[in-house]
C-alpha cells in the first residue's frame, strides 16, 4: 500500500468546464483511511443558475432535479469534514479541485489541500497507453460503472482503480508514481485553480483574458487543451509569449466540430474583438477587385469595384478580392515588373506626360512615350490579370463541408456556395433545411481566402458533400 494513509476520492459535476464562472450540481466523495472506505456521501447541489441542455443531456442532471436540492453553501461544512486531513483524489483532479476551491470562496471560505490526480497515476503507472481518460480506464481494466458522469459512478470507479494498483504494483514504485501524481501543473500565477484542467482535447477557439473585459489574444486550436498549455508554459520566459502568459487573468474557449469550423469562428471573432496581442489587417477600406476599362484611352485604366456583401455569381470582369489598396498596387507593381507594364497607366504613378519611371529603368514597354499602342499593353494587361481572378467555384451548386470531432460528438454541417458560407448547422436535415430557406450569398473575403486554402489541400475534398434538397 503506497497510496496516502487518509485520501478523499471526490467527483463532481457541473454546468460547464470554467470554474469561475460555473458551478457544481452534484458531489459525491469516498473517504479512505487505511485501505477502507469509512465514508460515503453524495448529495445534488443547487447551482444557482441553468444548466446548459447539452450539459444536461451528457450527465443526467436537469434543472428540474436540482431545483430543490441545497446550496454549496448548505452543505460547506458536510464537504470540509469529509475532505479534513486527506488528500483530494480525483480523475483529472485540478478541474474537481478548482470548482471545489472556488464554491468555498464564493461562500467567504478558504480551502486547500493536496491534491492527487488519477489521469497522472494512470499514465505513470501505464506509460504503454496513450488514452487516459475514465472511459478508457474503464475498458482496459474491467472496471464496472452503474452510473457514467453522474458523481458517485465515476467516484465508485476511481475506488476500484485505487485497489486495482495497490495490488497490482510493488510498495515503491506505486508510491514513486503517487509523487508524480501530486505534482501540481505549472501555470500563471494569475490563474485561479481549476482554470485549465477543463480544457478538453477537441478544436475549438480560445480567448486569454488579463483585468479588463477585453479579451488578451484569441486563437484557434485542433487541440484546446495542447495549444492553451503550449501558450501558458512560456510565462517564466522572455519576449512577446512570456509577456502575454504573465497577463493572463482568465480563460475562455468555444468547442467546434473541426478545424475548419474553429478556422471560420476565429475569423468572425476577430473581426468584433480585436484582442491586443493579435495582429489585425488594415481597416477603413473597403474590401474591392479590379475591372479593366478597355478602351479607355486615359489613365488610370483599372476600376475599383466593392465586393463585401456582393454575390460572386454575378461579377463580371472582376480580377482579385483586395483588403486594401496597398494589397492591390503589390500585385500591380509586380505586374508591371514581370510583363513590362506602366505604372502610369496602371495609376500606381501620377498623371503627366513624358515616360513613367518604370520606362526610364527599361521595365516598360513604352506605351506612355506611344512605342506601343494602349491596345497592346491592355491585352498583356489582361492576360497577368487572369491569374488574380477568383477561382471558379468548383461545384455546380451549393455543397455542405461536414465535420465531426470523434472526442466530443460534436458535428457541423457548413453550407456553402460561390466561395460564400451560407450558413452552418449541427446536422444534414438542419442543412438542407437552411438551403431551402434560400439564404443569399454575400461575399466575404476572409471566408474566401479560408476556404480557398482549406481547399488547395485535396485530402479536405472528401469532407465535401453535394446537398440534396
């Protein structure tokens, strides 16, 4: 026996995975000393608010049942005298932990203890496995849950995975793995306990706040828990990452089906947050392409055409979709370089006459001192133009992008037509429902310039499916 001589194994459930912000609807707790369980207690809590209905659907627990059960604070002293003198044992023990901590302090109490985390003894115990999670604990040791994410099920688990490894490993090497287990996770000092421990392996889009109500940094991630550590492991060093780490107050995170889904919520977000230490692109201009006025015989001979909000099944003529006019002159002058174009024609030069600069250096075929004629430039003008143009959608109609994340069961179904999202769903028959609604297609150019890419690569085509109506 090289477990603690008095630990406490605790479970509880809850209306979401922040503990700041939510709360616990169930505790149950198993108290061991010597190997015996002399206490078994479990009990509904009033949390105060509403639990979400996905969280309601995955535990069992609904508003409805725990609108009559006690609050936390009604059972503080019941909890304390069961947890006093033990270590806190638990299955991913800093989440059970940092909700626990944080009921107290809302009531004006603190409480502290050391904590033992089953995810960690597992691993240390059976580096062989990757998964660790009570699911799999559960199917490779045989162990038998009557009551799967309710309180006193998982608790009941983690009491038969306690004896399983006290019989199964020597006295020292279960107590060197029990050490490990104890180890607490490095983070920020600013973060309350529990603040990362549910962050859960699926993509999705997280949010670092500091003191104020604005968001630090938003970024995306095909693995929450893995990007958000990766970020915060950097607060004891130097530079840009270090400094944002150090600032980090709270954190925040969206769930979504798939990367593509987090790639589209980032970008929206982004938009109406504008967190600090996220670069933003240029703003004020309207988003435009390029016609070229053929026949015109005097400079500038390329029209700006706004596109925000346009339906790209109707342009004409339009080459490229331009942020800004510093992105669109870019192109231009390379342009210009590459076929021998003039920059006065082109408007990337002031009016007047006589030969443009890109001429003087022998860059430009000459059409501003007439050693061509304006025909012959604006052909090969158009001809550089073709590869800017918007590519042809490659689909006869609308299509639907499907993602499903295999952790969570979270699907996503993203409807989209002309390089324009027309919306999302969480299922087909939802899909095919806001098809018919007919919704219109608007141009934007970051879901364009998403897409484009998510699609240039050919293993993502097999997400993609034609929508039968």
């Amino acid at each position: 026996m090289a477990l603690p001589d008095r630990y406490a194994i605790i479970d509880v459930e809850t209306t979401g995975a922040n503990p700041v912000r939510d709360r616990v609807t169930e505790i149950a707790i198993l108290r061991i000393e010597q190997g015996e369980v002399v206490a078994r207690w479990e009990s509904l809590v009033n949390p105060g608010m509403s639990i979400p209905p996905m969280i309601q659907r995955l535990i069992g627990i609904t508003d409805a049942m725990v609108a009559g059960a006690p609050s936390f604070g009604a059972l503080a002293d019941t909890v304390r005298g069961l947890l006093d003198g033990c270590v806190f044992v638990a299955h991913n023990a800093r989440f059970d932990y940092g909700f626990i901590r944080n009921e107290f302090q809302r009531i004006g109490q603190d409480f502290d203890a050391a904590v033992l985390c089953t995810v960690k003894l597992s691993r240390a115990l059976f580096p062989e496995h990757h998964r660790h999670g009570l699911d799999a604990l559960i199917a490779r040791h045989g162990l038998q849950c009557d009551a799967r994410h309710r309180a006193m099920g998982d608790t009941e688990v983690l009491w038969q995975f306690a004896r399983l490894v006290s019989e199964q490993f020597p006295h020292d090497t279960l107590a060197a793995a029990t050490v490990r287990a104890m180890k607490p996770p490095a983070r920020p000092p600013g973060l309350p306990e529990g603040a990362l421990e549910g962050l859960p392996d699926v993509p999705g889009v997280y949010l670092f706040y500091g003191e104020a109500p604005q968001p630090l940094y938003l970024g995306r991630a095909v693995s929450l828990r893995a990007r958000v550590m990766d970020h915060l492991n950097a607060a004891n060093g130097k530079g840009r990452d270090a400094t944002l780490a150090r600032e980090v107050r709270r954190v925040e995170w969206l769930e979504t089906a798939g990367e593509f889904g987090a790639l589209l919520l980032e970008g929206s977000m982004l938009k109406t947050c504008r967190p600090r230490f996220n670069g933003h692109p240029p703003g004020g201009e309207e988003v435009f392409g390029l016609r070229l006025q053929e026949g015109r015989r005097r400079p500038p001979i390329l029209q700006r055409v706004p596109l925000s909000g346009s339906d790209p099944a109707a342009w004409e003529g339009l080459h490229g979709a331009f942020r800004s006019r510093k992105e669109a002159d870019s192109l231009l002058r390379e342009l210009a370089q590459l076929y021998g174009l003039c920059l006065r024609r082109l408007g990337l030069e002031g009016g007047g006459k006589g030969a443009c600069s890109a001429y003087a250096a022998k860059r430009c075929k000459g059409v501003c001192v007439a050693r061509e004629t304006p025909e012959e430039h604006d052909r090969r003008l158009a001809g550089a133009l073709g590869a800017a143009r918007l590519k042809p959608w490659p689909w006869p109609g609308a299509v639907v992008l499907a993602e499903r994340c295999a952790q969570s069961g979270r699907e996503a179904w993203h409807l989209l037509d002309q390089w324009c999202l027309l919306g999302s769903a969480e299922s087909v028959e939802q899909a095919a429902e806001l098809a018919a609604s007919a919704p219109p297609r608007a141009f934007d150019i970051d879901t364009y310039r998403i897409l484009a890419r998510w699609l240039a690569d050919p293993a993502h085509h097999a997400d993609i499916r034609p929508l039968d109506v």
